[in-house]
C-alpha cells in the first residue's frame, strides 16, 4: 500500500501493526545474547553491548566505539535504548527529585529520588496505580492500572542516573546507591517483570546494585513474599499500619485475604532474615486511629522473635484523604515504647512533601487532572 492511498483509519491501524522495536534496557543479558544471535551476531557482541547499554549509560548505538559501523547500523534498525519520557521535574527544597513519567502508551507514573548523607535511593514505581485501596494511599484512589513493563521498570533507575551523571556504573563517588521499590502500585502484584528487572539490577557486571540494597515493599501478598525471598533475596518491607484483623481489614483491605496470622507466619520464614538482615515494619501514623501506647505494645508482641526493624512514617496527607498525622508527641512516645524493647524504630521524615513526592503522596498528575474536570 502506498502512503497515498492511505486514509485515516488505515493509518491509524498500520501504526498500531508497526513492528515495534525492542528497548533493550528490558532484556538480561542471556536474552540479550539470544536476541542478537538470530541476528548472525557473536556472542561477544552481546557482551559489548550489555556493558554500553550498563555500565556506560549510553543510549545511541553510533557510540558503541569497538563496534563496526555496520553492525551499530544493523543494530539500530531492530532495537532501541531509551528511557521513560519526563513529563515534569520538580525539584524539592530538601534536594528530593520527582519525576512524573510518560511510557509509550502515554500512561503516566512517578518515580523519587531521596539523597542523604550516606546514600542515595531511587524509589520506583511498579504499577500505573494500584489495584488496592488503602485508605490513607493516595496512589489507592487512583482507577488506571496496569503492570510496568521490564525496561519501564528498570529505565526509571537509568534515568535517574542519567540525572546525576553516575556513568560509568559501580564508580566509588556514584550518587545513586539503595533502590526501594515504595513508588506506585504493589510490586507483589507484578512479581514477574519486577523480578527480571531486579535481577538486572544486580548483575554484577552491570549497574550491580546488591540485594543488600534493594527494599522491596509490600502490603502482604502472602503467597509472593517467599518467592521474593527465596529468588532475589532482596530485603523485605511489610506495610503492617494495625495491628488486629478488624483495624487492618480497613486500613489495608488486602488483609481480608491474606490475615494478620498468615501474614506474621510468611514473614518469620522469610530467607536470609537476622539480626543483621531485619525486615522492615512500615507503620503509618494515623491520629487516634492506631498510634496508642497500646497499640505500640500489640505490635511488639506480634513481630516477637522476628528480627525487626520498625518505620514509622507520620501519615502524609493528600487533598481529599480523610485522616490526620499522629502529634508529634504521639509518635515519640510511640517511637519510645517500640525502642524500649529493643527495636530500631527511626520515624521516617517526610521528604519531598512539599512536591507531593513523600510516600502515599504519588499519583499521577494527569488522572488528579481528569478527577478536577470530572467535578
Ligand atoms: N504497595 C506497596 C508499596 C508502595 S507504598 C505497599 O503498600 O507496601 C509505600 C509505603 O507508603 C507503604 O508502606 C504505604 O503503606 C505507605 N503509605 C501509603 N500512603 C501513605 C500516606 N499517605 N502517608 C504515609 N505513608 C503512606
Ligand atoms: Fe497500593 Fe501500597 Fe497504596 Fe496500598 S499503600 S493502595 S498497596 S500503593
């Protein structure tokens, strides 16, 4: 067909049956190797091109210097590198970074970069919202979901880096070094890509970011917390915010399913889990909801024997949420109770609040928009 005698709606359908080319920040090495193969390509130039792409950040093949013209040009024609679009960039008083990010289906989510003195954490997103609906999320209320892809995934760290000029990888002054995942969405519900994209992560001859630095954080999907464990070994957050049934059932209404018992049992057996290698119990604030003394002794009870850590995270609000942050005084003496028997227990100081960037706070900006014109 030529380009003449296309109308309208064929050229809407021919784009949609355009081929399209694979972004090769969602592939491991190994595919990688495979992909390149059925090109009549060496393995050796997989090689090559994981270290451009990882070690280097490069993103045009015309800069792969120990490869010849014609492969880079060979190359070009079936692959692309690139990273998630940037539809805004805000930048926090305290050095926090937002970046609200455009996929290629024009779906919008959002990912944080935290410095601090002895590290610096991107936080990602998992999902274009979230299926759940945690009543103090932010993310929670917003109705657009679908699962990021491999390269989404791993594109949000590389772009992060980009930003902070850390290429070559692994280099002693790098900016970017712990990476959670406590964006958007529930990384539990898009365990597949999340684990593919993490164990690119921390290919050593890559980015090599170690499993010792990379939080996953989940509101307790029971079944997929020992698959985590077991496969990545990476270190385990657990949105726990009550700490009986009927509190948590409202609170996190996943807890229906998967119930504070069975949650505490798949956690006590979590791989790796010692007094070096604690899990994390994210606990927010909420104003006379669950930030008793009380409340603070059931939590202890319930995670005795489990080598723990506990955060607590002073609720964040958002426009529209219905609850209050705890007083201060509330939480220090939440905060003490937990650290008199014996568990680091730091209160998590909201970052970037002032951009929308602390946690809960993410929801993308175009479905907070369409909210506005639905009123
Ligand atoms: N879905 C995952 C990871 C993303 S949320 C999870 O729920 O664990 C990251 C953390 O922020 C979770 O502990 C979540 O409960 C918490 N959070 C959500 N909304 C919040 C808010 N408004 N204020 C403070 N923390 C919040
Ligand atoms: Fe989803 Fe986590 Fe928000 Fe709950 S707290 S709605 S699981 S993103």
């Amino acid at each position: 067909m030529t380009s003449q005698a296309l109308g309208r709606s064929d050229l809407k359908g021919t784009i949609a049956e355009l081929p399209k080319l694979i972004n090769l920040t969602g592939l491991s090495l190994a595919e990688l190797t495979e992909v390149l193969i059925e090109l009549g390509l060496p393995k050796f130039r997989a090689k090559q091109v994981w270290s451009w792409i990882w070690r280097h950040g490069v993103t045009d093949f015309q800069d792969m210097n120990n490869i010849a013209k014609p492969i880079r040009e060979l190359l070009a024609k079936h692959f692309i590198i690139t990273r998630p679009a940037i539809s805004r960039r805000q930048q926090s008083s305290d050095g926090t970074i937002k970046w609200l990010i455009r996929l290629a289906d024009g779906q919008e989510a959002e990912t944080v970069y935290i410095p601090e003195d002895d590290r610096g954490t991107v936080c990602i997103s998992s999902q274009v919202g979230c299926t759940l609906t945690c009543s103090f999320c932010h993310t929670g209320t917003q109705r657009l979901v679908r699962n990021l892809t491999v390269d989404e995934l791993c594109g949000q760290i590389l772009l992060v880096m980009d930003e902070l000029g850390d290429w070559p990888a692994g280099n002693p002054t790098r900016r970017l070094t712990n990476v959670v995942l406590m964006g958007m969405g529930e990384p539990l519900f898009n365990y597949e890509y999340v684990a593919q994209a993490m164990k690119i992560v921390m290919s050593g001859d890559g980015i090599g970011i170690s499993k010792r630095r990379i939080t996953l954080s989940t509101s307790g999907i029971v079944p997929e917390i020992a698959r985590c464990g077991e496969e990545l070994g990476v270190n385990l957050a657990i949105s726990l915010h009550a700490v009986s049934d009927t509190l948590r059932n409202e609170l996190v209404p996943i807890n229906k399913k998967y119930n504070l018992e069975l949650l505490l049992d798949t956690v006590r057996n979590y791989p790796g889990l010692s007094n070096a290698r604690r899990v994390t119990w994210e606990y927010v604030m909420l104003d006379g909801i669950n930030d008793s003394p009380e409340d603070a002794k059931a939590l202890i009870k319930l995670i005795n024997g489990i080598p723990s850590k506990i955060n607590l995270i002073p609720f964040n609000p958002w426009p529209g949420s219905i609850y209050q942050t705890s007083k201060p005084e509330k939480i220090e003496a939440f905060a003490s109770i937990v650290l008199r028997a014996g568990y680091a227990s730091p209160v998590r100081t909201p970052r970037g609040s002032d951009i929308l960037a602390a946690c809960g706070q993410l929801k993308s900006d175009s479905v907070r928009l369409r909210a506005r014109e639905r009123v």
